[in-house]
C-alpha cells in the first residue's frame, strides 16, 4: 500500500501551502488540490462511489470559494503574543498525536477490521434489496433514516444560506 | 501499518492549527474542511481490507474479500453534510465582509446593528 502513503504525503504537503501561502486564491487553489488527492485516496481504497461524489462536491465547494475571495486580498495584523500563542498550538497538536499513537496502536491493524456489522449486510444485501451495490443498498435501505436526516440537514442549511444571504428585507 | 492513520491525523492537526492560529475567516473556513476530510478518510482507512475489491457484486468475481461498506454509506452523509456546512459559513462570511470590509477577525467585533 505506498500509494495511499504517496497521496497523504501530497495532500499534507498541499494542505500545508493552503494554510501558509498569503495569497487567498492560492490558497483556494492548494485546498482544491487536497481535495482532489483526497478523491483519489478514495479510489484507491477501493470507494468510487464516495470518489465521484467528492469529486462533484470539491468542484462546488471550489467554485464558491473563488466566488467569496476573488479580489479581496487584504493586509492581515500580526501583532498580539505571536510566540507564546505558537508555542501553545504546537505543543497541544503534540499532545495529541503522542495520545492519538498510543491509543492508535490498539485499533485493529490496518486492513484487517473485524467488519461484524458488515458480514450481515454483505451476505444478504443482494437477496433482501436487489441491488448489487451494498453502499447504495445501505444507504436507501438498511439505513434510510439516516439519509432522511442528511437531506433534513441539507435543507436547513439551504434555508439558512437564503435567509443569510438574502438582499430584499435587509432594512 | 500504523503509519497510514498517523499520517491521516497529521492532515487533521494541519487542518486545527489552521483554525487555532489564522485571522483570516477564509483560511478558518479552509482549516475547517481540511479537517473534515481528514476525519471522511479515517473512516474510509478504518474500512479497509487488504486485498479487497470495492463492495458491488458481479457476476464473475475472483475475488471474494470485499472492503467494508458501512463506512462508505457514513461518509456519503458526511460528504453532503460538509458541503453544506462549507456553503453556510462561506455565505455568512461574504455577508460580514459586505458590513466590515474585512475580513480580519481582530476587527470584527463590533456587536451593534
């Protein structure tokens, strides 16, 4: 498996120039590039459907993010307690990698999950939906409700977006 | 193998830094999604099986050992959740840069109408 460690080199590489480059197109651009490496982890683990769907959703997401920083770069202050504040992020982000390795090591290894929950859908997904797709499957039809609640949340944010954006009634 | 999901939670703690010492909101909002797709890719590594094949059934397969799709369904939630999360925070964003002018959040702070 080196290329899955190759594409998370590249979007950590790429997430790092979205977080430190001044420019904001750059950097919308750099944010673009992980996700996109991000749609090809997926299909490298075996996930096209979630590949196809990242890909149409980073190119949304892409899109709108241009539209919020086209021709707005802007002096940004550095004052405050640059060091100190540093330090403190850095040492906290070290802390809970140590923990994050600790507690890592007693998940099961990597490509071996028990997968209990999974053996069942598998074995009688064709026979109780028809469909040869255990993640469309899943998602329609052992756990509708689930999507029921993502188009919910979709909605809402949809209302939110319109009252939020909205020009008439301002005043 | 370990080293995958360090790897995977090295992108995540880019993401929080990101959050934790940036001014700008669109660099917040960008630490943000580097976030969440540092988590979407933990669940899909947690998944995984060596020598899998994705989980669609044909009707010649080889290979009888498919990856898990519990996670691949979760995820497909999580993705339109974060789409939608990023299309609201960037609309209240574009709407705070039309009152302030900025979009420094040392100087937003201005709470009166």
């Amino acid at each position: 498996m080196i290329e899955i460690h190759l594409i998370l080199l590249f979007m950590i590489a790429a997430a790092i120039i979205a977080v430190e480059v001044k420019d904001l197109l750059s950097s919308v651009i750099a944010v673009g590039a992980v996700g996109i490496g991000l749609c090809m982890a997926f299909l490298v683990l075996k996930a096209p459907d979630l590949a196809i769907m990242q890909l149409v959703v980073e190119i949304l997401s892409l899109i709108i993010l241009i539209r919020a920083t086209i021709r707005k770069d802007l002096p940004f202050s550095k004052s405050g307690r640059w060091v100190f504040n540093t330090l403190a992020t850095v040492s906290f982000i070290a802390v809970f990698l140590t923990i994050a390795y600790v507690a890592l090591k007693n998940l099961p290894a990597f490509g071996s999950g028990p997968m209990r929950v999974s053996k069942a859908y598998l074995d009688s997904a064709v026979a109780a939906t028809g469909s040869k797709n255990v993640v469309a499957s899943i998602i329609v039809n052992y756990r509708a409700y689930d999507t029921l609640g993502e188009v919910a949340i979709l909605f809402t944010a949809l209302i939110g977006i319109l009252a939020v954006a909205r020009r008439i009634g301002k005043k | 193998m370990i080293t995958v999901y360090i790897l995977c939670l090295v992108l995540f703690s880019v993401g929080l830094y990101c959050i934790l010492r940036k001014r700008n909101l669109i660099k917040i909002i960008i630490g943000i999604g580097i976030m969440e797709y540092a988590v979407n890719l933990f669940f899909i590594l947690s998944g995984y099986r060596t020598e899998g094949r994705s989980p669609i059934f044909a009707s010649d397969q080889a290979i009888k050992n498919m990856v898990d799709p519990l996670p691949q369904a979760i995820v497909s939630t999580l993705i339109v959740i974060g789409l939608s999360l990023t299309l609201l925070i960037i609309s209240i964003a574009i709407r705070i840069y039309e009152k302030y002018g900025t979009f420094d959040i040392t100087r937003i702070n201005k709470l009166k109408g």
